[in-house]
C-alpha cells in the first residue's frame, strides 16, 4: 500500500509508514465483482451521440484487468470547445465498452476527486494543469489503494487522457545534459506515472536505480492537438472500443532511411515472419535515378528513402495499412513537421498519416517523432496521426539513437522487441514494459547513456490496454505483477574523462594532433575506429570532435570517440565505443 501522507510504498501489514512515520490505515476488503458489474450495467448518455463511443451493455463481468482514466474534465472541456459534462459522458461510456475485453477502469477527474482513503473521510480534491504531476501521482495512489478490486499488488494500467496542458507531463534532466556533444538537456517523459515514487523519483532516474523497483502502471496517453475538437476525442473513443477484440492487423508498410536499412530490416523481420502482407513487395525491381546513381525504391517488404521522399511518396505509400514504421531522421524545428531523408529532405509528412484509411499501430524511431506539445494537428505526425485512424503510436520526446551495422541497441531494440511482443499477444502497455525491460538482460545490468534515454524519452500514445489481434497469439488482458526491469543494481556510467577534444583543429593533421595529445595505444584505437567510420559509414575525416574514457560504477571502462557529421542543414552524431583493448563493441548514430 501507499502512505497517504507521502505517497511511500509500505509493506503490506505495515501499522506506520517507515518514510514520514504517519499512521497507516487498514486496506479496504475486496469488491464484490457482481456489485461492480451492476455499477456500469447501463451506459450513460451522450450528447454528442454522434461521435460518441459504441454503447456497450456489460452486465456480470469479472475484469480480467484494471485500470485508471486520468483526465481533467474542466481543462479538457475548455479545450476541445464543450462542456465537463460531454467529456465525463464519453469517458464513462468508454468505461463500460472497454468491459467487453475484460478491463475494469476507474476514472480520476482531477478536477474533482473524491478521495477513496477512509482517513480521508471523502476529501474532495480539486486540481489544475498548473499541479505538479506528482500531486497527480497522489490521486493514483488513492486509487491504487483503495479503488481496485483486489488488494494484490499488481501493474494496472494508465490511460492518461490529454497532453501536458490537461495532465503534466513530467520532466527530467536528460541523461547527456553535460555532454557538449547534444543539445537536449532534457526529457518529457511518462515513465514516472509508472512507479508512484514523488519526488523521490529524479535521483532515482538519474542514477538508474527507478528500475530497479516495481512498476505499478503500464502507462498511455492521447494528447491533443492545438486545434483539436470533441470530434477527434469521440473519434478516438469510438475507434478503440471498436477493437474490443484487438487492433487487426493484416497489412503494414515500412519507410526507411537508407544508411539503416539494415537495421530497420532487422526491427521489421518479425512483422515478416507473422507473413503479414506489405504492398512495397510489388516495388522490389523498381528504382530512381538521382544525379546519375542507381537507388533501388524497396527492399524485403521496406520502401527506403532517398529514392522515395515527398516528391514520389504518393505512388508507393500504403494508407490502408494497419502497421506503420518508420525509420527516418526528425527534427525539433517547426519548418520540419515530417520525417525527413538524407540529402532530400520531407520523406513524409502529416498529410501523407492523415489519409490512412483504417486503425493502425504506428511506430517510429526518429527524432522527436513523438512530438506534440503546442503543436496543430498539420505540424505533428504524431497529432495527426492519433487524429485519423491509429489507436497506439511509439516514439520518442528527444533525439534518438540507432546503431550502425551492429546487434540492434537503443531504438532499434526498443521498436523491435515491442513488435515481437505485440504480434505475440501483449498489450501495448506491456509491450513497452518488455521493450524496456530487454536492455536489463544482457551485459550485467550495464547501460551506457544512449540506452538509458532510449529507455525513458520513448513514450506510448493512446490507450495501453490496447492489443494487437493475431489469430490464437492473443494473450489474456489480465492485471499481474510487474518485476523490476532490471534483476540486480543498474551499473551506469559514474565517470567521464575527456582525453582528447578536437576544438582547436587547425589544418594540419587531426591524426597529428591525436599523436601529440594522446598515448599511443589510443592511437591505433583511432585508427581502427576510422577505418569503420570513414570507410563503411563515410564520415568525414575531419568530424572528430572529442575522445572520452568512461567507466562504470563496477570498475569496467571504455572509450567514446564522439564524431559530428552535418549534411543538408542537419547535424548528425556518432560515437563509436569500444573496449580498452581497442574492440570496436558499437557505433551509435543520432537519428
């Protein structure tokens, strides 16, 4: 249980709570299900009946999950022009619709909330967008509590409805904050939702040990679009509840950067092996002529971009799939509102997702390829997506990383594990859970920074509980504990010594200047680091920028050779990290 003073975790039987010394009360006994089942037998109605979710009559359910609907009626009301009233009206008959596929929500309203602790004696509290979320947090805990049927600790599911202007997002100092490297210093992320730890929750993350911890919801959000209206909120609505029986997928299409190819070949293999159909199989002998070389249009059921950007997208996409990936590069500024391809620029944009014609999943490892804060529908894959017909997006807040002709890591693992474990059944919730979970199970435990952002900047958009439908692959949507993600401590790296920076180049030889700078054993690294970076991934010899020896809070230690690339008014970076010794262990490229 939940102190309900701090917010600490207590031990089930625990008298006081051992953080702030408040007495603890005693645990509420368990719901009758059949009194929960009469309590949503009769959908409310809607005044917008129109856009208002399928009326679904459930009566003697027993919820194989629970959840919670975080919103705020006022704020959310305000914003899509309507009143509280119509918001709580298709929440609720969302409610009852989403008891078909065997999942019981609560809705929180925070901006009325009766607290369910009998301490509390039916305290009424009452927020605003302008609330920390970890005043948020303390509603969840209530209701984690003291609402649910059962008193068994198991992961629920958050289904947070609005962007940060309704429902904050938390942020959190970025992992390379320090690093002259990378801009970003920090990240908009939901993954405090998942864990209830307060405040405690920043050195927690930043040291890595959160993970170590049970979480205690698989979280989703459907945010909004500046100019979004009630009819995009029912639409959603009424698109998930018509999947009661999972998300169909029976066709995908794939769009991907060329120098990933590889990669992205990799992350989609499991979406091939499923023998789900993709309509760029009939582009597999085509190709374009640009400045007189050969680029072929698709490869193993993956359209790559340069040959395919904005200018000839209209003849291959695919608007009637029900699977979307894409490995582009994205960008923060306002004048890029797509996907983007090396030296040709938009490979896609929001109109292209606004045309999909039936509910899709939508994954994405580009660069904020999740943004949404402040944005119109047009300005936003994300937005305009989630405003058409996809039901659950993943993508990132901050810059992402990918890994170049090595075992896939950072994003490339996180969309590739979250597609296996979405064909295999799991919600998108715990798809997510999983995908994280994966960087925890090799290397003991040792994350280097680029994992550690892939893990908290990638977010989940649009109702966790959502499930892919595959045939028998489905798997029963039923609340069970959640292990910590990782089995032992998290060993990240403590220590970062710069031992060359390539700020005072001159024209004379960068491999000079690293002679004189550096020992000679860091000289054959070098040079063993620029035959795989200028000959296979053609980088510019003169894009060092610096060298660092890092070394993980275990003793263990390597080096960083940190390269800056820029082409077609874009930055891009590398690092390529190896052993003492000299082996090349990954290269990492900035999305």
């Amino acid at each position: 249980m939940f102190c309900p003073n701090c917010g600490n975790r207590c031990h089930d039987g625990a008298l006081f709570c051992a953080m702030c010394g408040t007495k603890l009360p005693v645990v509420a006994a368990e719901t009758p299900k059949a009194e929960v089942a009469r309590e949503v037998s009769s959908p409310p109605k809607s005044n917008v009946a129109s856009a208002s979710p399928a009326s679904t009559t459930v009566r003697d359910v027993a919820p194989k999950a629970e959840g919670a609907i975080l919103t705020n009626s006022v704020a959310l009301a305000r914003k899509l022009g309507t009143d509280a009233t119509t918001i709580l009206r298709l929440i609720e008959a969302y409610v009852v619709s989403s008891l078909a596929r065997g999942i019981k929500y609560r809705v929180i309203d925070a901006a009325g909330y009766n607290m369910l602790n009998p301490k509390a004696s039916g305290q009424r509290v009452a927020f605003t967008p302008e609330n920390s979320w970890v005043e948020h947090t303390m509603l969840l805990a209530d209701y984690y509590s003291y609402g649910r049927l059962t008193t068994e600790e198991k992961s629920c599911f958050l289904f947070i409805i609005g962007g940060e202007d309704i429902i904050p997002m938390p942020v959190i100092r970025h992992y390379m904050a320090s690093s002259p490297n990378f801009k970003d210093k920090d990240i908009d992320t939901d993954i405090p939702y998942a864990y209830m730890l307060g405040e405690r929750t920043y050195p927690l993350l930043e040291s890595g040990k959160i993970f170590s911890y049970e979480q205690y919801f698989h979280v989703g959000r459907l945010p909004f679009a500046t100019d979004a209206t009630i009819e995009d909120f029912a639409g959603y609505l009424r698109r998930a509840s018509a999947a009661a029986n999972g998300i169909e997928i029976d066709s995908y299409y794939g769009q991907t950067n060329m120098p990933w190819g590889d990669e992205s070949l990799v992350v989609c293999r499991p979406l091939r092996d499923a023998g789900i159909p993709t309509t760029s199989q009939a582009y597999a002998s085509a190709y374009c002529e640009l400045d007189g070389d050969k680029y072929y249009v698709a490869k193993d059921g993956l359209i790559y971009s340069l040959p395919i950007n904005v200018h000839n997208l209209d003849e291959v996409f695919d608007d009637n799939a029900s699977f979307y990936y894409f490995n582009l590069h994205g960008s923060n500024s306002p004048t890029y509102c797509g996907y983007i391809a090396d030296h040709v620029g938009n490979a896609i944009l929001p109109e292209h997702i606004s045309a999909t014609r039936k509910p899709n999943i939508f994954v994405t490892e580009a660069c904020y390829g999740g943004r949404f804060q402040r944005y119109a529908k047009c300005d936003s894959m994300l937005l305009s997506a989630m405003s058409s017909e996809t039901l659950l997006f993943l993508g990132s807040s901050r810059i992402a990383f990918c890994n170049n002709r090595y075992s896939i890591d950072n994003s490339d693992r996180l969309a590739n594990v979250f597609i296996v474990e979405m064909l295999d059944g799991a919600s998108g919730g715990e798809a997510l859970y999983n995908a994280r979970k994966s960087f925890f199970e090799y290397d003991n435990g040792r994350l280097y920074d680029q994992q550690l952002v892939s893990i908290v900047e990638f977010n989940l958009f649009g109702d966790p509980s959502l499930k892919m439908r595959r045939g028998d692959k489905s798997k029963s949507l039923e609340s069970r504990r959640c292990e910590p993600l990782a089995k032992g401590d998290v060993v990240r790296v403590t220590q970062s010594k710069c031992v060359y920076s390539g700020e005072e180049e001159s024209s004379s030889s960068i491999l000079g200047l690293v002679r004189r700078e550096v020992d000679n054993n860091l000289m054959r690294i070098r040079q063993i680091v620029d035959s795989e970076l200028y000959d296979r991934l053609g980088v510019e010899h003169r894009a060092l920028r610096n060298i660092y020896l890092n070394s993980f809070s275990d003793g263990r230690s390597f080096y960083s050779f940190n390269y800056s690339d820029e082409r077609a008014g874009y930055e891009r970076q590398y690092s390529a990290i190896t052993s003492p010794e000299g082996k090349i262990l990954t290269v990492i490229t900035t999305k």
